[in-house]
C-alpha cells in the first residue's frame, strides 16, 4: 500500500486500486486530494505492469464531489490561485480519461459531481444498487462544469442527461445501470466480488492491446465509416509490430490446435 495525504493506492500485480481517503468528509475532493490523484496516478504509470486500475472510496462514499470551501470558496478572491488549484483537479480528469490501463470505477456510496464524473470518466463502472449519483451543480446557482456535463452527455441519452443536469436530482446505482450509466448494479455485499471478477477478465489480456483497443474506440466514435477503418486497420499494424504478431503467432496457433476457444475464453500468453 502506497499511502499519500488523501488517497491510498495498492499495487497488487497487474491491479491496481485507488482509495480516495476522506472518509470524514464523504471523500470529497480537496486540492490535496487533487495533487494526491497525479502521484497516484504516477506510482501506477511507473509500476508498468498495471493492466486494470479500479477506483473506490473508504468508507460510506466514493465522492461528494469538489470541496466547495477548499476548492472554490477559500481561493475566490485570489484568481491565479483560484486558476491553479482547480487547474490540477482538471489535468488528472483528463489523465483518467486516457489512462493506458483499463480504468474501472467500484463505486460504494455517494457520487455526486465530481464523483460522477470519475464514474463516468472511467472505461467500467460498477455500483452498489442502494448508491446516489447526482449533479447537484444547478442547486448552487451554477452548471456541472470540468468535463462533469462531458460525462453526463457521453454516459446517458440526452433527456435522461439534461434531467439531472437541469434539476439536480439523484439516480441509484440500480437506475444508473438501466441508464447506461455503469456497466452493473449490485446488492453492495457483492460489490467487492463482482468487480474482482471484471478485473480477472482484464488482467490476462494483452496490455498493448487493451491500451489500444480504448484508443480505436475513442477515435472512431468521431469518424465516419471508411476513415474509422482506415484509423484501425493502421492501429492493427502497430499491434503487430508492438506484440510481435502475438495474435497470429500464439492466439490463432492455440486455435489451431484447438487449444482454446475464442468465443469463450481468452488465449494463454507465452510471456516469461
């Protein structure tokens, strides 16, 4: 366990998991908090062997979202101040959002804004079926800002998204899995399970390939179809020169040999 002021991360293998640590105050996000997030996030990079990368809080909350005393309220009337202390709040958003490992947020209790925002940042997410998400923004006079309306509109259908957004009402864990919002809604005893299952899917996989599959889905969701192709078949060229043709020269030999079955089943890498 690597412990910082405000976060906790552990390295365990090719997992990685992140802890905000605020439980007193409902793992909202200080500046503190932002500067711990980098060197997380850097201790991972570092690492170099993380492949899944699961985001949680301690306590009863994953995150209330932005501090508003120690974000907002303190550093107001000094605006470079006031610049710079959300500025790196905004530059690790946007590090998550491109993190080469598979990101997955396990969201435990309260997240609203700026935890709905990670949640909707991150690649998976999975959420205890009695849990609040919420952009209460619009209930202190502003909108959600900082890419927390860039997850709305990219996780939810425009009314269902412009609906929290306008009234600043909550959704539970249960109808943010109908929404489209996390990937599963569960019983909260069955949170810490059901996630490690995910990630027991993730970690036996090729980490160029899982890096660059992210990178071809977030690319081709702005381009028309024969660019989309293009863009791809040009990131399979660089996977096989990365990977040493793993995918011809281990995978589809193990098919060959029905050693394994691709429908089901992920093959076995001849990594030392």
């Amino acid at each position: 366990m690597i412990t910082f002021e405000t976060v906790n991360v552990e390295i365990d293998g090719p997992t990685a998991t992140i802890y905000f640590n605020r439980p007193d105050k409902k793992n909202a996000m200080s500046p503190q908090l932002h500067q711990d997030m980098h060197k997380a996030l850097d201790a991972i990079e570092d690492d170099g062997n993380v492949k899944a990368v699961v985001i949680t809080g301690v306590g009863d909350s994953f995150s209330a979202g932005m501090d508003l005393e120690e974000c907002f309220l303190r550093p107001y009337n000094d605006p470079m101040l006031f610049y710079t202390t959300n500025l790196v709040a905004l530059k690790w958003f946007q590090r998550l959002k491109a993190f080469p490992a598979v990101t997955i947020a396990k969201v435990n209790g309260y997240a609203f804004g700026g935890g709905f925002e990670v949640t909707g940042l991150c690649d998976l997410a999975v959420a205890a079926e009695h849990v609040k998400f919420g952009l209460s923004e619009i209930n202190f006079g502003i909108f959600p800002a900082g890419g927390a309306s860039w997850a709305a509109t990219h996780n939810l259908q425009r009314k269902q998204a412009l609906y929290y957004i306008l009234t600043g009402d909550t959704m539970t864990g249960k109808q943010a899995e109908e929404f489209g919002f996390v990937n599963k809604a569960v019983p909260a005893e069955e949170l810490d399970a059901v996630t490690d299952k995910i990630v027991s899917k993730i970690v036996n996989k090729n980490p160029v390939t899982l890096r660059l599959a992210k990178e071809v889905y977030e690319r081709t969701t702005h381009l028309d179809l024969p660019e989309a192709i293009d863009y791809d078949q040009a990131k399979l060229w660089e996977l096989a020169r990365l990977t040493s043709n793993e995918w011809i020269n281990v995978a589809l030999k193990q098919f060959e040999k029905r050693s394994f079955r691709p429908g089901v089943e992920t093959y076995k890498r001849d990594v030392a």
